[in-house]
C-alpha cells in the first residue's frame, strides 16, 4: 500500500494544462519537448489512467521532488503493481548505463522499502522519454532479464556507480552494500519492464483525439464542440461563482416538506418538479443549500429566470450563452448547445430554473414554450429539472408538472429553529413565531439596521407595507390612492371574520380599487379562493385591521371576538400604535385591560400581547410590571393567558427579563424546585414546571452571568418558595456556566460560609473539584473549607453527575496543587488521601505511609482504600491499638462492606474474630459483619463469615446479637439457600435471646413470615420462654391479631389435625389482615 501522503489528486493540475498550439493536428511529430517536465509527467499519467485494464485499475501521480525513482505509480486494488518514470528534455540520449543507473536507484530504494515494490514478480517498470534513447539500450528492453542475466558482473559494478551523490543510498559497510547489490539485480531481474518513447506516446494521443486535445491543439481543433468532460469542467467554475450570488447571509433550515418531496422526486420517475411558495418563503436559500450539499449521485446546477432571454428556445440554448459570456480560454464554442444537450444525458444532473416570476415582461409570453420545450428534449435523460416560482406566475403559466410542491408555512420547529439560527431567540420563544421565511428574514434585517430600538412584529408589518406602497407607487399608483386602499381594505377587515373580506362585494366597487387589489395579487400580498380575499401573511392583515382599530372599538368588540387571533393580533398593535400616537389614549385603554388579570381573561390577554408589540424598552418594563403585579393566580395557570408569553418572549435582555418575573415569584410551588429534579436524571421528567419555571430557567441560561447578582439577592431571603426557587434557578445557572456559576458561589463560601457551593458541586463535581484546586488565598480558613468541599466530594461522590473514573483524577490534581500549601497535618492528610485515590503512583503512595499517623479517623476508611496492598495491616493495626490512638468502635461501625475483595474475606474474618474479644468492640465487630453479610449474600454466600456471625449470634452481649437480628430475620425475597443460611443463624440467635432484643426478634419474625417456614414454631418457642402474656403485647405492636390475642390462635393452629391445618401463608395473611 503506498503512503496515501504521498499521493496527490492531479485533476486540478490535469485541468490546468494549457493545450500547445502547433500547426498541423493530421501530423504525428506532436512537439513533446514544449511540454514543461510535470506537464510530461501529467502526460503519462493521462495515457496512463486511459489505458486500465486486468494489470492495473489506478493511475496517480507522485509530487514533484518526493518521487523515489519514480513519478507515476500503478495500482490494482489499492496495492502498488507498477512505475513509470519519466525523463523529459534530456540534452542528448540516454545510454544504457544511464539507464541502468536509474534502474538500480530505484532497485535499491526497493530493496530497504518493501513497500515501492511490494511483488516484485508482479511489477511492471517503464521508462517514458521525451526523445529517442541510444540503440544498446533500445535493445535491452527487449530482453532485460537475459541482458541482466549474462552480465551481472557488469551491472553490478554499475549498482556501485548509482548510490554516488544519493545520500539514501550510502552505506558504510561494504559486506552490506553488496547484499543490497544483489538483492537489487535480483528484484530487477523479477520486474517485467519497457520503454515508451517519443513515436509511441504520439501514437497513444493520435488514437485517442480527446487526450490528445488535453495536452496539443490545431486551427482544426476550432471546429469541434466541446466534450462533456470540458463542459463539466466550466460548469464546475460557474458554480463556485454563483456560490457568491445566491443568498449566503440568509439563513437555511431544512424544511420537511423540501425535503420528503425532493426525495420522493429523486425516488420516482418524475423528470420536471415545481416548487412554489410567495416572496420571501425560502425559495433562493434552499437552492442554494441544494448547490451547497447536492443530494447523493447529482450534481446540481441553476440558471435564474433572470438569465432566460425571449430568444432561447430551450434551457439549453440558455445555458450556451450564459456559458459563451465567460472566458473560456481554448474550450470551442462551436455547438455549444450540443454539447450541452450531451453533457445532460452523461450523468445525473439537477438543473434549478430559479424564479420563474423574475423573467422579463419580454420573455413571459414564450416561457411556457421554453419550459415545455425543455421538458421533452430531456425526457430521455438522466438530467431532472426543477422550477421555483411565485404562485401568480406559476398561475399564469398555467403549467403542471410531474411533481408539483406548493410550500406549506414554517412548522413551529422549523420557524423557531430559524429564528435562533438569525439570533432571535426571543422570537423563538413566542407563541406566536412567525411561521414565514420572510418575516423572519425581515425581523433579522430590522434588527441588525435598528439594533438600539425594540423590533416587534408591529414594526415589521408596518415596514412591511411601507415596501408593498413603495412597490405599488412604482407600478404607477398615487400616494392618495394607496392610503385609500389600506384604509378601504383595514375596514372590511374589521367588519370581516377571521380576515376573510367577500371578493363579490369588492367587485361592486369602483375600478380603482379593483385595479389597486390586482396590483396586490401581482405582488402576492392578498390571494383569492372562493371567492374571499385574504391578505397574506395574517400578520400584514392584522396591521391594516390595526390601522382601523381605537381604544373604544377594541373594548366594544373584545367579548365577541376574544377568540378571533387575527383581531386579537390586531387589537395590540392598536394599542401599541397608540403609545406614540396618542399617550393618554393609551394609558387610558391599558387601565382598562388590565382591570382583570385572570386566568382566560380576554383582557389581560390583549394587554399582555400590546406589552410585546411596545417599541420602548422602558414602556415595556413599566406595563410589564403592572400586569404582573395584578397576577393574583398560581404560575402554572399562565398557561392560560399571555402574560406567560409575555414573560418569556418580551425582547429584553435576559437579566430584565428574570427581574421582571420576580414580581410573581411568591405564586410558585416550593415543591417543584426540590434539588432532586436536578441531583437524579430519573425525576426530572416528574417535575411540574410552571410557564414561569420555563421563562426565568431559559433566561438564566441565556445571561448566566447577568442574573447571578439577582439569583443571589433572591437566596438571602427567607422565606419560601425563594429560597427553593433561587437553588433551582442556580442549577440551571451552574449548567449553563459551571466557571461562572461555581466562582460566585465559592465567593460566597469563603466569604460568609454560604452552602451554595455544595450544593452545586453535586451537580458539577468536576469543575468545582478543577475551580478548587486553582483558588488562592492565604486565609487559613477558606483553606480548610476549600479541603473540606475536596473532601466531601471524595467521600460522598455524587451518583449521576460524574463517573468515578472522571472525578476522581480531577480531585487528585486539585489535592496536588493544594498539598504545598497545606496549613495542618490533618489537611495536608486528607489532600494525600485524595490524591493517592486519583493517581496512586507510587510517590504519592509512600507520601501517605508517611503521614498514617496524621489521617483523623473519620478519613480512615478512605485512606485504607488508597492503600490496597497494605489494607489487611492497617486494620488490623487499627484494630489492636498499635501506634495512633483511634476510635476504634466508631471506625469499625463505618467499615464500607466493599473495603476488601472477596478473595481476602477469610483473613479479614480472623481479624475481626480476634476483635470479638475485646467487650468494647464487639458490637461494633457486629454491626461491621451485618454489612459484610448482606455484601457476601449478594456475591456467592455467606460461608467466608459464617464462622464469625455464629459467634456473635451466641454471644451474651446483647448489643453484638441484635445486628444479626436484623440480618438473619429480614426478607430475602429472592428464596433459595439465602434463606437457609439466615433461618439457622436465626435459631441460633432465638436460643441465645435473652429478653432484651424480644422486640427486634417478633418484629423480624413477622417480617419475613411469608417467606420462611417454621415461623409458629419459634413463636411457640418464645411463648415457652418469656409467656404468653409477653409475646402477644409484643405481637400487638404490629400487628392487631384478633381480640383474643395471638394466644388464641396458636392454640387453634396447635389443635387442629395435621391434614386440616391451614397453610402457613393463608395464616400469615390472617395475622397481616
């Protein structure tokens, strides 16, 4: 296999050749030596790669200067088979011993790289010249083996002569120079070779006219068309320059409806698809995403309406003269369009005709002819076309085609994924996003040439149908006559329902309007269906219903028409237009609205939606406040008015935003922001999330460090849901920007010993434990809450939030950038723990055996597991009294039951037996076994601690058996020997019972009852040894068992036959009844 770095694509090095112009193309003396020394290398490449075949299936080329005695490789599957090199322009001609030289350079080079020659029985070597070589060594290549073979003394003296001035080649030993000579004669001898010079490189160009126009052109030359592989080349450069035109500041989202139906295109047999959609719906930006990424196996090409002239008879002729414009250096031009009819039917090919409304008034009457004619010259082919259009035009054409796509508007993913693609993510957030390409576009536009000034929806309407009067004025109607037509149409509106004006009607009016309502049609801004006349988008008709709208007629007609989005839409633009307008109308229609703020209030809900179309930031604060401060309700029924828009979607900066939320705070649950929703994945699905949880939660990630002040004002009061709400909002704020977030609360930590911190390094464990290890300060107390976070992130490792694999190291470097400094040996202690646990090098392992004496005993355990080969001493130590003095109950009581492996259980048994004799440890010994019971169950059985839990199960301390109460009488819901193994501990503790456990000893009997047999006869037993009286009083303490007590129905069970007692579970139920 050749390193594929040392190959190199040549296509771009092949399109690049200029052809050498000579007089007489029927003449074979091609002028080869006018060819530059890589054009003469491209030159062999390209006869070679047109003359594959069973010996090789690849051709490359080699850089210039890295080729190793060879410039063009073969190669069958990948795996080299062969070499041309080529000598070009030589001064005179070469001779067989220079022949031989370059053989041998190469033979060598072969010999230490298995790899230029990895078959050598199966390589085929060939030497291309320029000009003519030297009879002797014309000869030698028609028998090379034979020649090498009778002279190999000869040759191998020349072996010698091609390693001089080849510094690769040089070798100090002579033994091993003359290997290497005869491995390199004998791999030449192995190679199959030839010679190709000047009369047959003019024969391979004379048999193939098209390679052959590649490298050397004629006067002849002029006559011929272009070959599809030439027109490919000047489609390839086209297309890079109208990368340029298409429309690269907007921005694309695919759209589902696109995208199914373009496959289903490509799927199908359809030759000719339709895509139609009005001004501004993302026509242009999905064809240039479709240039961008063309769909598997096309390419795809344009041509804009723009460029159909009214004498192109076809797409083809179209495309020959955009192509004739360009400067195509020798390509000929004679025949274009044939050659373009050819080029279309060698691959396939999409051909976009973009904007069909954009053709010239000149080219509309014949452009259903060129489009047809178009469609049935390529009805063979494997080219497809598609045409985009306006609605209008495409009605005009009166035209169907195969495959027909009438766009549908934005789906509500799609529209906010564009809006935040455009960096308007308050537009995003919306209920009411705009589902149009355009609109969107246009916001985006608004906003980058105002970007001190708030753009809503009423200044994009209103911008809007500036540019359709501009339009209209242009077309030749006067300003009075489009100031009549948006007020004639603003009223219909009004009296319309849901924007639907009767067509019959208009038609009844004067032809000055009829006119004006065509010229809209032209421009797509109204459509007619049925009859009724609908402006298009809904939001443009909201702004021309707005225009007629006053305070007086929205509160007159808002009970009857709350549910009507359109006038709902347009009666906050009313309002919002009066702020400018007209301020005491709008602080007079704004008290009015917001005299019911409630849940489904129609009210309220104009009011909140004016609030968004307000274009001052500080109009907007100011009524956002009022209203929020009417909400009297519980936040989650803000999904039942605007006002929980209002909070998410006004477009202010996010800490405003969170400000002006908290005005509603105190209607929050307490209950939905417990830290569980955030600490356990499993629970955040559980979690009721109020539109107002959404809203400040998005705002926080927005502008995390704008709203920590606020976040931290709002967790110093006391009272609730504030602090809940202020630790949830801190979570979202700590996974937005964990720096950020875990700074300011280790800020807070050290300064007045907040618990922030804490609480939030259990969701980011890792980059608090990196922000640890970084901090500097020389307060020896913020040290030791600094080792005390480190610690308790190492002892209690939060669950979800990061593998220990993950945390661990990332504790271990904050520790080793701590320990230098570490102010107290306990410190400096629990540092080397940590660090040992995160990288146990040997180092810091020793470092720890060092300190032993200084880790506090609540470290212990931890620090025994950073030791695993020195475990079994150090308990044991611990456990004797040797060296520190310990509490040594307390750390036996908090042995982790997975300190020690399974294979070190028996000599941890011993251990703990010898402890049993001390009476001070003994019922720590206990409580340490129950755990190493429950563990051993779980893993094989409890044989490697059977030894020592008898012991304890007969001992007279009390205190050490009732931990095996507790083991031995639990449920083991699984069945099988477990059970076996705790019911002989369990009579094993029932005989050694002495009174003082009686309690834990009916409570375990009862619980596992179900599973267990046997259970009325050590009940029986009980009653023997401490009465009746005594196990019935203890019985009742669960369970009521009839007014006669327990001891009537032993009695029953006791008496009754063998074969008509019931069975142990129907008796247990009746005890659990």
């Amino acid at each position: 296999m050749p390193n594929q770095l040392d190959l190199i694509d040549a296509r771009g090095e092949l399109d690049g050749v200029l052809p050498r112009a000579f007089a007489d193309v029927r003449s074979q003396q091609l002028p080869l030596p006018w060819l530059t020394d890589r054009e003469f290398e491209l030159l062999a490449l390209a006869v070679a790669e047109s003359s594959v075949g069973e010996h090789f299936d690849t051709a490359r080329v080699l850089p210039m200067g890295a080729d190793q005695g060879r410039d063009v490789i073969l190669l069958r599957k990948e795996q080299v088979v062969g070499a041309l090199q080529c000598k070009h322009r030589i001064s005179q001609r070469l001779s067989l011993p220079e022949i031989l030289v370059e053989l041998f350079r190469f033979a060598l080079r072969a010999v230490r790289d298995r790899a230029l020659a990895p078959d050598p029985a199966d390589f085929r070597y060939e030497l291309w010249t320029s000009e003519e070589i030297t009879e002797q060594a014309q000869r030698f290549f028609d028998a090379p083996r034979q020649y090498l073979s009778n002279h190999r003394g000869d040759v191998l003296e020349i072996a010698s002569k091609a390693r001089r001035g080849i510094a690769a080649l040089a070798s100090g030993n002579p033994g091993a120079t003359a290997g290497e000579n005869d491995a390199a004669l004998d791999v030449l001898s192995a190679f199959s070779m030839g010679w190709v010079g000047p009369t047959k490189i003019r024969q391979y160009l004379a048999d193939d006219d098209r390679l052959r126009r590649r490298f050397f052109r004629s006067p002849a030359d002029a006559y011929a068309r272009p070959a599809s592989a030439e027109i490919e080349r000047e489609m390839v450069k086209l297309r890079a320059e109208r990368a340029q035109r298409t429309l690269r500041n907007a921005r694309y989202v695919p759209r589902r409806a696109l995208q199914q139906g373009l496959g289903a295109f490509l799927a199908g047999t359809s030759r000719n698809m339709s895509v139609i959609a009005g001004s501004g719906e993302g026509k242009s930006t999905w064809v240039g995403s479709l240039t961008d990424t063309p769909p598997p196996t096309y390419s795809v090409d344009v041509i804009y309406g723009e460029e159909i002239r009214d004498d192109d008879p076809n797409a083809a002729s179209t495309l020959a003269r955009v192509l004739r414009s360009r400067p195509l250096g020798t390509l000929s031009t004679v025949d274009m369009e044939q050659a373009i009819w050819e080029w279309w039917n060698s691959a396939n090919r999409l051909v976009v005709i973009d904007g069909l409304d954009r053709v010239s008034a000149a080219v509309r009457p014949r452009l259903r002819d060129w489009l047809e004619t178009t469609q049935y010259l390529t009805k063979e082919m494997p080219t497809r076309f598609i045409c985009t259009s306006r609605p209008g035009a495409w009605r005009a054409l009166d035209l169907r085609f195969e495959t027909n796509i009438t766009l549908p508007p934005l789906t509500k993913a799609e529209s906010q994924e564009l809006c935040i693609a455009y960096g308007l993510d308050h537009l995003a957030r919306s209920a009411r996003t705009p589902r149009e390409v355009g609109t969107i576009a246009r916001f985006a536009k608004l906003q980058h040439q105002f970007a001190d000034q708030l753009i809503t929806r009423l200044t994009v309407w209103r911008a809007t149908w500036a540019d359709i009067a501009n339009e209209l004025e242009r077309r030749g109607m006067g300003n009075q006559q489009v100031l009549h037509l948006i007020d004639e149409l603003g009223m219909r509106l009004v009296r319309s329902v849901d924007g639907r004006i009767d067509a019959r009607k208009l038609r009844q009016t004067g032809s000055n309007l009829l006119n004006a309502i065509d010229r809209l049609l032209e421009l797509d801004a109204a459509q007619v269906i049925s009859d009724e006349l609908r402006l298009q988008p809904d939001g443009l008709a909201a702004y021309v219903m707005a225009r007629q709208l006053d305070a007086n007629s929205i509160l007159a007609l808002l009970s009857e028409r709350a549910d009507e989005d359109l006038f709902n839409s347009a009666a906050a633009m009313t309002v919002a237009m009066l702020h400018g307008e007209n301020p005491a109308a709008f602080r007079a229609a704004m008290d009015a609205l917001a005299t019911d703020v409630s849940p489904f209030s129609s009210a309220s809900e104009t009011a909140a939606r004016a609030v968004l179309e307000l274009e001052d930031r500080e109009a907007v604060l100011s009524e956002a406040k009022k209203l929020l401060g009417a909400w009297q309700d519980q936040n989650y029924l803000l999904a039942t008015s605007a006002l929980g828009e209002m909070i998410d979607a006004v477009p202010l900066p996010a800490a405003d935003r969170l400000q002006l939320m908290l005005a509603i705070i105190g209607n929050e649950d307490a209950h939905d922001w417990r830290s569980k929703y955030w600490l356990d994945p499993e629970l955040v699905s559980h979690r009721a999330i109020s539109p107002f949880g959404r809203a400040a939660a998005r705002a926080v990630r927005e502008d995390t460090v704008g709203c920590i002040a606020i976040l931290a004002q709002l967790s110093g009061e006391r009272a609730e849901p504030h602090q809940s709400v202020a630790l949830g909002l801190f979570f979202e704020a700590v996974t937005a920007d964990p720096h950020a977030t875990l700074g300011f609360a280790l800020e807070e930590l050290f300064s007045r010993d907040a618990p922030l911190f804490g609480h939030l390094s259990r969701l980011r464990p890792v980059e608090a434990a990196k922000l640890l290890g970084d901090w500097q300060s020389d307060a020896a107390h913020a040290f030791e809450k600094a080792v005390e976070q480190l610690w308790h992130l190492t002892s209690s490792p939060p669950e979800n939030a990061a593998p220990l694999s993950l945390l661990r190291p990332a504790l271990a470097a904050a520790a080793a950038k701590l320990l230098p400094v570490a102010p107290s040996h306990e410190s400096k202690s629990q540092l080397t723990i940590i660090a040992a646990l995160g990288n146990p090098d040997p180092a810091t392992k020793e470092s720890l055996e060092k300190c032993w004496s200084m880790v506090p005993d609540h470290a212990f355990w931890l620090g025994v597991e950073a030791l695993p080969d020195r475990r079994l001493p150090l308990i044991r130590d611990m456990l004797q009294g040797a060296g520190i003095k310990r509490d040594r109950a307390q750390i036996l009581r908090n042995l982790p039951p997975s300190i020690v492996p399974r294979q070190e259980w028996g000599e941890l048994q011993e251990i703990l037996l010898a402890a049993t004799h001390n009476a001070e440890l003994e019922a720590a010994c206990a409580l340490a076994v129950e755990m190493l019971l429950y563990r051993a169950e779980g893993s094989g059985g409890i044989e490697p601690f059977e030894k020592i839990a008898f012991q304890l199960a007969r001992s007279p301390n009390a205190s050490a058996r009732q931990p095996l109460i507790y083991f031995a009488g639990s449920p083991v819901r699984t069945g099988g020997g477990a059970s076996h193994h705790r019911d002989l501990l369990f009579d094993a503790l029932i005989k050694a019972e002495t009174g003082i456990n009686l309690r834990s000893m009916v409570w375990k009997l009862l619980q596992s009852a179900p599973e267990r047999p046997h259970v009325f006869k050590r009940l029986c037993f009980l009653v023997d040894r401490f009465g009746v009286e005594t196990i019935d009083r203890e019985l009742a303490r669960y369970w009521l068992i009839e007014t006669a007590g327990a001891a009537k129905i032993l009695q029953k069970w006791q008496n009754a036959p063998g074969s008509t007692r019931p069975a142990l579970p129907t008796i247990i139920g009746a005890i659990a009844d």
